[in-house]
C-alpha cells in the first residue's frame, strides 16, 4: 500500500511540474523589452519604441493593456513597423490603438507582407494616414527629438513589387533611395519589417534598423534554440528576435504582438524600446 502511495505521490508531483511547465511556456502577457545602444551622434537620449505584427490582436478592452504599456514607456517617437492590420480578421483593435496613439506621440508606419495580402494596402495606407501617421515608403525625414536631428527612413514590404497585391514599386529601389539620405554625421534608422533581408541591409549605411515578421521564431527553448520557424527563413532563422551586429549597423528585431492562429511557446508577445544614447 505505501509503495502504491509513494508511486501515486511522484505521479501527482510529474504532473503538477509538467502543467506549470505548460502555463510558463504559452504565457502571453504582454512584455516590455528594452535594448540600450551608444552611439556619438547624438547628444541627448532618444527613446524610440517600435510595435510589429499586431495583427489586430486585442489587448485589454479598447486595447487598454497595450495603450498603458506604451504610455509607462512615453517614447520620443513611436513606429509601427508593419503587419499592424491583418489581412483574415476585423482591423477594429489596430484602428483604436491608432486613433489613441497619434495625439500623444510622433507615430510612423511601414507596411507589412499580410497588410499586402489583404488586397487593401492602398486602402489601408491611405486610412493610417488619415489618423494622423506619417506612411513611410522608400523615402525618410529628418526629425527633431530632443533639440537633435535624427533621419528616419522606411520601406514598403517586399511584396509591393507584386502587381496582384495592387502596387508595384521596387523594393531595391526604396532601400537604395533611403540609403541615399544618410549622412554620416547624423544619426540614421532605417523601418523595414523583413530582418531576412539583413544582406541588403549590411551593404547600406544605416546606424539602426528595426524590424519584425519573424514572430520571435513561434517556439522557443530557453538557453537552446533562437526560435523554431520564422517566415521567408524557415527552420532555426537567424534572425528571430532580438539585437543583431550586421557590421557597421546593428539590427533590432521584435518578436511581435500576435497570439493567434499559432501558440507562441517560451516566447511571450512583446513591444520593444530602443534607448539610444550619446
């Protein structure tokens, strides 16, 4: 009897550590990470925050839970680095994290691959523009934060140069165009929502890109593996979150907002802060 006892008691205590196992690993509250980087070019700090692949998840009613994690941050600027609307499900939470969001910060937008897929992206642009977001598309602006002058430069999706997603443009040309506006003087950003396209990258003159799409590799396992399955990189990608050195650049590449459709395991959604200082 107490050897069918001790048996039952490991069994229950398996069980018990594999559940808890199972909650940490698909937990999806929502995280702050924040990457510190120095730099010369500027004399006061900048705080950017970037937000990609929402998808138009809902965080909190009228998204409250995202809106108070980017109002404890109180970034300079804020970018919204593509995937932000879906192209399968209502766009009604993208539209009231915008709409709450353009009146108290600078607010910039690139496009993502599932905003082209929708079909909608003219639409879609020309809506996000409306509310107040500058609509970034192979071209930049010199900002002014903190009394200093930053060049922000954004591109489009690499699928704008497929006409069946209503535009055609050339993708080589927006990077090389953006790339023609650093001066080396200035501290340079680059938005673009695809970090496979990090060779491209290397060959440009940016101090800073920031990028998504790769969902953090969907499946982590802490310590072992930089994410399971990314898109347009495939199995183990290289770049599925985090900071990367591409040389004279660094990359940053947030692991995104989106909890549906796949679980995200050991890899819990994200906004991401950029600390630049001189």
């Amino acid at each position: 009897m107490k050897r069918i006892l001790k048996h039952f008691v490991w069994i229950f205590i398996i069980f018990i550590i594999f559940l808890l196992i199972c909650i940490w690993s698909t937990d999806n509250t929502l995280k702050t990470r924040t990457y510190t980087l120095k730099t010369s070019k500027v004399t006061e700090n900048v705080r950017l925050l970037i937000i990609t692949d929402l998808h138009s998840t809902q965080y909190g009613e009228n998204q409250s839970e995202l809106i108070e994690a980017i109002d404890k941050v109180n970034p300079d600027v804020l970018l919204l680095g593509g995937d932000i609307y879906d192209d399968v499900r209502s766009n009604d939470n993208s539209r009231i994290l915008i709409k709450d969001i353009v009146g108290k910060y600078p607010c910039y937008y690139v496009s993502g691959n599932h905003e082209y897929w929708s079909y909608e992206i003219e639409q879609i642009k020309s809506e996000i523009r409306d509310m107040g977001v500058t609509v970034l598309e192979g071209e930049g602006e010199s900002i002014n934060v903190n009394n200093q002058s930053i060049l922000l430069c954004g591109v489009d999706d690499p699928d704008c140069s497929k006409t069946e997603y209503g535009e055609s443009k050339d993708w080589y040309k927006e990077l090389s165009d953006c790339n023609n506006m650093v001066n080396e003087n200035q501290y340079s950003i680059l938005l673009s929502h695809r970090p496979e396209r990090a060779e491209d990258y290397k060959n440009c003159s940016f101090d800073l890109i920031l990028s998504g799409h790769a969902h953090g590799g969907q499946f982590r396992l802490p310590f072992v593996i930089n994410g399971l399955y990314a898109p347009h990189q495939g199995f183990f990608p290289k770049y599925a979150g985090g900071e990367y050195d591409l040389g004279n650049s660094k990359m940053i590449v947030s692991r995104g907002l989106m909890i549906t459709y796949v679980p995200r395991i050991f890899n819990p959604p994200e906004i991401v802060v950029i600390d630049i200082e001189g």
